[in-house]
C-alpha cells in the first residue's frame, strides 16, 4: 500500500500544475516533439523542460530522443493509478450516502 500511495502522490503533483495537465491532455491526441508541446506555452524552453521533466520523472510520460528531436509520448497506464483510486473514493462516498439515506428515510425507531 505504501508504494501505491507514493505513486499516487506523485502523479497528484505532476498534475497539480496547469501546464502539465494540458501537457497530458495534448499527449492523450498522440505523440509529439517537446518542441511542438512548448510553442503552446508563454515561457522559455528550459522552464517548459522542467515540467516535461517532473511528468517523466512521475512516470505520466516518456521522452525518446531521435536526432536532435525529443518526442513525449503520453503513459495511459499510470493514469490507471489516479482512476483506481478514484474508484475507490467513489465507492466509499457511495456506500456512506447509501446508510445516510437509509437513516434518513428509514422508519423513526432505528434513529433513536
């Protein structure tokens, strides 16, 4: 449980930030250069790479260098950490607003 949760707490950070997020949503189209990801942002190359980076560094993506062309490629599977765990909050709140509305409209004997 402990290393899922450090990979979860990871990809929660690389996500915190806003470029990034649109980073992943670009990569969920295809693959492209870092060059082509940076034009769609208002800052330098070397601050862009930093967040190209931290998303490697998360596992949320891959780099592969061809030449003098880096291409990221988006990693589906560690979104699946994020959807597990969102599965499973879900279920939780569900179960708990499912024994509320029990309570709620249940008859008045079981809420004393």
């Amino acid at each position: 449980m402990a290393q899922y949760s450090a990979q979860l707490d990871g990809v929660f950070v690389a996500l915190a930030d806003p470029t990034r997020r649109a980073v992943v949503r670009r990569l969920g189209r295809g693959p492209t250069s870092v060059g082509d990801l940076a034009r769609n942002f208002p800052m330098t190359l070397p601050s862009f790479m930093k967040h190209v980076r931290t998303l490697e560094t998360h596992g949320l993506i891959r780099t592969v260098k061809s030449g003098r062309v880096r291409t990221c490629v988006l990693n589906r599977e560690r979104l699946a950490v994020v959807d597990d765990w969102l599965a499973e909050q879900r279920r939780i709140w569900e179960q708990r607003t499912d024994r509320l509305e029990q309570f709620v409209t249940g008859p008045e004997e079981n809420r004393q």
